[in-house]
C-alpha cells in the first residue's frame, strides 16, 4: 500500500512539474504506461532520449494485459492508468507496454487451472489489451504506440527472488516462455497494424541467436532481478521508438 501511495504521488509530482517545465515545447506530450518494465523508457527520458518535451510514466508493477477487462483486478492497473491518462491531453503520444507477466505467468497459469489451451488464453489477453487501446480512442487519444512485451529472463529452476518465487507455480521451460513471448508479440502486431497503430519491438536486439533466448548482455547483474539491464533496454528502445516519435511530431507540426 505504501509503495503504490508513493508511485502515485511520484508520477503526479513530475507530472505537475514537467507541466511548467515544457509548457513550451513544439512537439506532443508522450506518456509510458504498462508493468514495471515500462521504466525501461523512464530511464531513457532521463538520458534525454525523446528530446525537449513533456514525458510521463505510469508503472504499475504486476499489470497485465488480461487484468485490463477487470476494474477489480489485484494491481488496479485500468483505474490507475485512466487516472493517469486523464491529465494529459488528447494530442498525448501514449506508448503502451504490457505482456511480460502475461507470457511469462498468467497465460500458463490460467490454462493449467481451467484446463484451457494456451492459445485460447492468449487470445484473452490479446482482446483484453485492445480493449484498452480501442477505448483510448474513443477518449480522444489517437496517437497510440503498442510495444512488444519484454522477454522473459527467470532461469529454469529459479526460484529465489521475489518474483521467480511467485510465479514457480509455472513449470514451463525459458525456452517454451521465450517462444509464448514472441508469438504473443506477432499478434500484437497484427492487431496494432490492423488499427493503422505503430508497433515497435526489440526482441530482435535481445534474442541470442544461438540459445534462443536473452543474450547475457542484456541480463540485469542480480540474478535475481527479472527486469533486463536498464542501460541496454534503454538504448534500444530508444533507438526503435525515435523514428516512430519523428512520424507523429510531423504530423503534428503539419496539423498545427
């Protein structure tokens, strides 16, 4: 409780802060939201890597895409995110990053417990996610970036850390979560391209093409942090979203 308190009074603290700051600024606002690996892209704003404009991020740890069909849901993600969302404005650029936790737990779980097929619950997820996306437009927010979801790095076996620990109830294998990851991402694709939506993924810079899985590069340090290495993310998020970004400014600056 204390420590979504605190992320909340973070967000809204910069949020108010970067208001004055690039009140200014030629280009639209851009807004991160997703699970705690959207702070891959809070460090890259750090490095100033989106340019001179205002820049928000709503992490909530634990989100899922499926959780999205439910306003009950354990981590609140679709009340916090809407609430969120609802102080910036329509010409906001929103970048959408779930599907971690999905792939990595909840597609797994959901189907060992209600004896349902993989696919079958990534459909789930999947219609869940764009449910999200598709309502976003119907508030006004038609510069919408869907993201792939990161690629799982809890190695087979592990069980010490917070989360390997929570999620040890899934017996699948990293290769079996890696595969789930990237066919969940070919149809976040198909789906954002059949809405004329910007999809932007990384996995291409992660796979080691040898193992089939993340390379050791991209590895947090503590093997037992399941995010990837904050710096190397960053970069490559940054270096895949800019032209995405330029695109939208464009067409700003030609509506304007």
């Amino acid at each position: 409780m204390i420590r979504k308190t605190y992320s909340r009074w973070r967000d809204r603290t910069v949020f108010l802060i970067d208001r004055w700051r690039y009140r200014n600024s030629s280009v639209p606002p851009l807004v991160f939201v997703g699970d705690s690996h959207v702070n891959y892209f809070r460090h890259a704003a750090k490095a100033n890597a989106f340019g001179w404009r205002r820049i928000g991020v709503c992490a909530v740890a634990g989100a899922t895409a499926v959780g999205l069909r439910n306003p009950n849901a354990k981590t609140d993600a679709l009340k916090r995110f809407s609430e969120y969302l609802a102080d910036w404005p329509p010409e906001t650029i929103v970048v959408i990053h779930l599907g971690e936790v999905d792939c990595g737990f909840v597609i797994w779980y959901r189907a060992a417990k209600y004896h349902d097929s993989i696919e079958r619950q990534v459909n789930e997820s999947i219609t869940a996610y764009f449910g999200f996306v598709d309502s976003l437009a119907a508030r006004g927010y038609r510069r919408v970036i869907v993201t792939g979801a990161t690629l799982p790095t809890i190695a087979d076996g592990q069980y010490s850390g917070e989360v390997a620990n929570a999620r040890r109830e899934v017996t699948a294998s990293l290769a079996e979560r890696t595969q789930l990851t990237l066919h969940y991402n070919k149809r976040l694709h198909e789906e954002a391209l059949a809405r004329d939506i910007p999809f932007v993924d990384i996995s291409d810079d992660l796979i080691d093409s040898v193992t089939g899985v993340v390379k050791a590069e991209f590895r947090n340090a503590n093997p037992l942090n399941h995010h990837l290495d904050h710096a190397r993310a960053a970069a490559s998020w940054a270096q895949k979203l800019r032209p995405v970004l330029a695109d939208y400014n464009a067409r700003a600056s030609n509506a304007s």
